[in-house]
DNA sequence: AAGATGATTACCT
DNA sequence: GGTAATCATCTTG
C-alpha cells in the first residue's frame, strides 16, 4: 500500500517512528530501487534548535519545510552530502523527518553504482558495511539529489513510500546525531531506528 | 562581497 | 581515536 498525504500529515515523531519499516521506491530511466527505512531522525521546527526551522526561520532553502507534507526536503550539508527529509504535519510548522538508514531491497546492484561505482560484488567488507547506513550515503545509493528537493511523493511518481506489511521489530529511541550547537534540544529523543537492523548509522 | 559554518563521510593511526 | 574534504547557504557589513 503507497503511503498518501494523510500519513505524512500528522505528528512528526509519530511519522518519524512510522516510518520505521516502511519502503522507498525510487524509479529513473528502466530501474526501480527499493530500500527499508531503518532509522530516522525527527526535527520539530519551532521550539527545536536542531532544527534548520528553529524560531519559524525561514529562508529560501527551507521554504520546502513550510509547505505541505509528503514532499520531498533535499538540501546539501558539508558541501558535499545530500541528505533526505521528508516534510511532515501541518503547513507552515516547519517540520520535517531525516532518513538516516535504508536496507537495501531491491535493484541492490544499481544501488552499488551509485554508492561506489562499482558492482557489488567488487565490494569490501568495509564498503559493505557502510553501503547505507547514513543519511548521505542512502541519498547517494538512492540517487536523491537536491535536484528532487520538493518532489511530492504523494503522487507516486519517480519517488514514493510504500507499506509491505513489515511491522515485526522493536523500535530503539536515542538522541539526534551531529546537533552539537542545540543545546537542550541535543537530548531530545528523536531519533529512531529499527533494533538490530545492520544499517542503522550509530548504535 | 566576504567570512563562517555544517542534520557527514572516508580515510588514517 | 582524529581530521580533511568541499561548497551552498546564511550572516554580517
């Protein structure tokens, strides 16, 4: 079952949370990539200042953030790594969900190419422990770039969340990573992953 | 118009 | 464990 606007548009830790075991299906040119969400991380906008929507700031990047949910939020961090959101709640909130680790599922080969050029089987052992397991790096095997920033994946186009039913895990609540300056925001337990799962970033 | 910074990763010891 | 890479974006003047 596709995920509409109405799952999107709802509380964002209980999106974030949701989002755990769910699929996205990225599709260009004659493939179809699909990966588990493992782990997320949720940015409440407002009063969170790990948020790049802290104090309702609102700038040209971020005005995705502010807009309806179910669309894409791509921005460039480190000048080098694309990194996935996926815009949550009501209009004008600001809040938005990271996607922080992805299982790969299908098209793995694809995925391969783009993470390393290289095909899979060419793969360390380092390489392959680190082949999602990241926010820039599942963008980079997904092949989500800002050129998607906005996309809507509620029209279930070239990029859209899908429920298989996978539902039996335990989910683990820890702090966000790599929000050193948020201060008090940097204990809230926002971020979630699947317990066990091989592709969660930090454990 | 210039300077600082970052929701990270890869590689080195 | 440490740190370089690399640039769009934001802040400041």
């Amino acid at each position: 079952m596709k995920l509409d606007r109405s799952f999107f548009n709802r509380d964002t830790i209980m999106v974030a949370k949701e989002l755990l075991g769910k699929v996205i299906v990225r599709k260009y040119g004659s493939v179809e990539l699909v990966g588990r969400i493992v782990e997320t991380e949720a940015y409440t906008g407002y009063l969170d200042k790990g948020s790049h929507t802290y104090n309702g700031k609102r700038t040209n990047r971020t005005e995705v953030m502010y807009g309806e949910a179910g669309h894409l939020y791509v921005y460039l961090n480190y000048g080098m790594y694309n990194l996935t959101n996926i815009v949550t709640n009501e209009k004008n909130l600001g809040e938005a969900v990271l996607l922080r680790g992805i299982e790969p599922i299908s098209e793995i080969e694809e995925m391969s190419k783009n993470r390393f050029k290289k095909s899979y089987e060419e793969l360390n052992s380092y390489q392959r422990k680190n082949f999602s397991n990241g926010p820039g790096k599942l963008s980079m095997a997904m092949n989500i770039t800002r050129d998607d920033d906005g996309k809507d994946l509620c029209s279930f186009e070239d990029v859209y969340l899908r429920d298989d039913g996978y539902k039996n895990f335990s989910i683990v609540e820890s702090k966000r990573v790599g929000i050193d300056y948020a201060e008090e925001a940097i204990d809230f337990l926002y971020r979630f992953y699947i317990e066990g799962s091989d592709y969660v970033s930090v454990k």
